[in-house]
C-alpha cells in the first residue's frame, strides 16, 4: 500500500498514539526502558523488525510524520518506533487496522469488513485492556505492561470474541477493549509472565 492509500488516516494513526499514551514518567515507572536503535539514523530497519521479513520487507514505510520513506509492494504498511514512547514499538498492519485507528480517532465505528492483522515483534507501550482511551495506569488485572512481542487481530463481527478471554494475564490470546466496537484479538509470540 502507498503513502496514498493512507493519507488522513495515518495522520489519525499518529494521533491515535500520542492521545493513549500515558505520560512518559508514569509509564517509566512501569515499564522498563528497552534501548532501540536510533530511529533519526536507520528509521527502515526500525519499522522492518515491527514484523516477520517475508511482511515488513515489501511494506510501504511510513515515519510519524505519516511521510513515505520506502514505496512497498505488498498490502502492509509498517512504521519505526515511536520516539515519544517508552520501549521499542514500531508495528505493522493492514488495510483493516488503518480503518480501525480512523474510526478510534474519531470516536466512531470502525468499517473493516475484512480480518485484519497487526504485528509488534518488539512489544508495545503500556495500555489499559478495558478502556481504549485511558491516558493513566489502572491496576494491574487491567494494565497491561509486558505484552512483548504480539500479533493483533480483528474479527469483522465482534460476536465471534465472546468466548475469547478477555484476562491479558492468562498466558495466551486474549481480546482486548471487549464491550468497545475496538475489541480485537491480543496474540502473545512468546512466553509472558512469572
């Protein structure tokens, strides 16, 4: 996908992140500070290891400034780490998510009508699992904070989570922001936990 397809809605992208995450300091209280490469030096690489090679490889890369550094090839887009965020968390996705992060910057209902997939092999900045905008640490059955490496999911009709946990201290797939039309599938890629 180019920059084209995703014009104000990688714009709402950006937004989207700045307006979830909680303050730095709190969320350095929380989440250990994992050292990443420079982004200003090598922002490619940064968004190429958000997903497996065979993905991020041909994908459209984007900065934060939502201008296109690399044309792709393949139906992915992918970003670098973001620098105003604890942690090391540049991501890919589809044409599904960017609909997704439109309709939650916006506060309206997303219109995917296809599945839709997301990767951070490098983990993500701390986020509430209940509420999609929380800006401030809630307790720890519902903050999650050690996500690590995960594939994000979204299932068209919603109805289709019900018998999904929704408990992201349960080892395995979980879904996050149940109750909100945001809910999508959380897939941990490696062990978590004690």
């Amino acid at each position: 996908m180019g920059s084209h397809r995703f014009g104000a809605v990688t714009l709402g992208i950006a937004i989207v992140f700045a307006a979830c995450a909680p303050e730095a300091e709190e969320q350095a209280a929380v989440e250990e500070e994992v050292p990443s490469q420079s982004v200003q030096e090598d922002p490619i690489s940064s968004a190429m290891s958000a997903a497996p090679t065979s993905i991020s490889g041909d994908a459209t890369i984007l900065d934060w400034e939502m201008n296109e550094i690399r044309p792709g090839t393949n139906e992915w887009t992918c970003l670098p780490d973001r620098p105003d965020t604890p942690g090391n968390d540049p991501w890919c996705i589809t044409a599904a998510w960017a609909d997704f992060l439109n309709a939650y910057v916006s506060k309206t209902e997303p219109t995917y009508t296809e599945i839709g997939f997301a990767y951070m092999l490098q983990g993500d900045t701390p986020v509430s699992n209940s509420d999609p905008y929380a800006t401030e640490a809630t307790g720890p059955e519902d903050w999650v904070t050690d996500v690590g490496p995960h594939l994000m999911i979204l299932v068209p009709d919603r109805s289709l989570l019900e018998n999904i946990s929704t408990d992201h201290l349960n080892g395995g797939p979980w879904v996050m922001w149940p109750e909100t039309p945001y809910a999508h599938i959380m897939v941990p890629l490696e062990s978590r936990g004690p």
